[in-house]
C-alpha cells in the first residue's frame, strides 16, 4: 500500500514539473451512464425540458392506461413479461392483450430504429419524424378508446387494440430517446433511473464526508462532482415522470380515457418544433 501512495506522490510530482504530456485517454462524460458511445454522430444534445416533457407524458399515458385498462402499464414490459412467464400456471382476463404487448413495444422499438438508420445523417430530421411516429400511435390509442369504450375487460378485441397502440407509442419514445438524445437517461422506465439516483446519491454524500479528509489525487471532489451532475441530470427525469402520473390520474377521473388528447399536444408540438429548419 506503502508502495502504491509512493507511486503516486511520484506521478503527481511529474505532471507539476511539467514532465507529463496531457493523457490522450478520453475522459468519461457525466452522463456516461445513461447512453451508449456506439452512436456519437447519430444523436444530439437537446435541452433539458424536452427529456422531461417527454417523462411527463410516459407517466401521464401509463396512469391513464393503469386506470382505465384494468391495471396495465404501457410505459414499461416487466408486468407483461411476468405474466407471459407465468401463463402457463395461471392465465386470467387480459392474459394474451398483455403477451402481446412485448411484441408491440419490441416492433416499435425496431420501426423507429429503421426510420433513425434511414435518415442517416439527419439526426434532427430522425427525431422529428420519431416523435410524429408516437403522436400518430397515440392517436390510435385515443381513437380505439372512443370507438371501443366503455370496456368490460380486457379481453374485449378494442381493449386489446388500445393496449397495444399504447405499448407501441411508448416502445417507439423508448427507443427514440436511446438513439436520438445524446446523454438522456430514460425517459418511460424508471426502475433504472432510480437505481442510477440512488448510487449517485451515496457517491455524492460519500464524497461530501470525504471532501475535506487529506485526499492527494482528488478522487472523492471529482466523484462528488461527478454525482451531483449526475443527479441534476436525472431527478428532473424522475420528477417529470411522478408529476405526469398524478396529472394523468387527476385527467382520467375527470374526462376519462379521452384526456389521452392531452398527451398527444406535447408531443405533437415537439414534432413541429424539430421539424423546421435549425
């Protein structure tokens, strides 16, 4: 250990004698964690109000769809893949609309891909035509809920078609905010996020204890800087999401499954609003 402290204190004295060239190795952004460096060229940094607009919507849908589809949620696949684990021990009402939701959420996920990859180059262009993508399936949503309602299960053939309308807009957001917005946690699945808050919450109340304890390299003042960027990128995510879950639940008992108009607006207006020239 002796040893290592040793090496140290010699390689800081190096860089301040001016003996060490600027390392060439690339440092990690603070949002390293939430985006793939696979797709540098074919993203772009966005403001932070669109990821949170975005989370506000996911949130706002899945209460909705909670509400009024008897208990499922469209913003993420883990009830439908329990239920598709487990159907062949048990199956009840709504069992086969939830086994087709992976299907749903996974095509979206790969049209929009396609789409992406299709306009190559353009990011801003892929991005708008993403977003015209999920406002056209939420329309559908929205329309299947006036055609079919009201529903007696979710065993009904319309239930069935506004279930995956709804999976597909949000397979479609998922895979638009991975692909097109550099440094973007998720914006529909919040298990991750908050798993990512909680290890960047210790990291920055460790670093804070650690802040003025003798530290030579600086370790505990990056990561606790590292942590709270981290942090501030995130909780607004998190945030949006639980404030468009209290909104979509105060919509549906006021107008019912037709307030999914309301999630449509924003979308919509983020389409027009990257579709203009820069």
């Amino acid at each position: 250990m002796r040893a290592f402290l040793n090496f140290c204190e010699g390689y800081r004295t190096i860089i301040s004698k001016g003996q060490l060239k600027e390392s060439s190795v690339e440092v990690p952004t603070p949002h390293a964690r939430f985006v793939s460096k696979e797709r540098p060229l074919t993203s772009i940094v966005i403001g932070w109000p669109i990821p949170v607009i975005l989370s506000v919507v996911a949130g706002y849908v899945d209460s909705c769809t909670y509400l009024g589809l008897f208990g499922v949620f469209v913003a993420q696949l883990t009830g439908s893949l329990v239920i598709a684990g487990t159907a062949f021990v048990r199956s009840g009402a709504g069992a086969l609309a939830k086994i087709l939701a992976i299907p749903s959420f996974f095509f979206a996920g790969m049209a929009v891909t396609v789409l992406v990859h299709s306009i190559k180059g353009r990011p801003r262009a892929a991005l708008a035509w993403s977003l015209a993508a999920e406002c056209i399936l939420l329309l559908g949503l929205l329309a299947s809920c006036l055609v079919g309602m009201p529903f007696r299960n979710l065993a009904t053939p319309s239930a069935i078609v506004a279930l995956l309308f709804g999976m597909a807009a949000m397979g479609a957001q998922s895979a638009m905010a991975r692909l097109l917005m550099r440094g973007v946690a998720s914006t529909n699945v919040m298990t991750t996020n908050t798993t990512l808050l909680a290890i960047n919450v210790t990291e920055m109340l460790l670093g804070w204890i650690e802040r003025n304890k003798a530290d030579p390299l600086g370790t505990s003042k990056a990561g606790y800087a590292k942590a709270r960027s981290e942090i501030a990128a995130l909780l607004p995510i998190w945030l949006g999401f639980l404030a468009g879950i209290a909104l979509g639940a105060i919509a549906y008992v006021t107008l019912g499954l037709p307030c999914i108009l309301l999630a449509i607006l924003p979308i919509a207006g983020l389409a027009l609003w990257y579709i203009r020239p820069a």
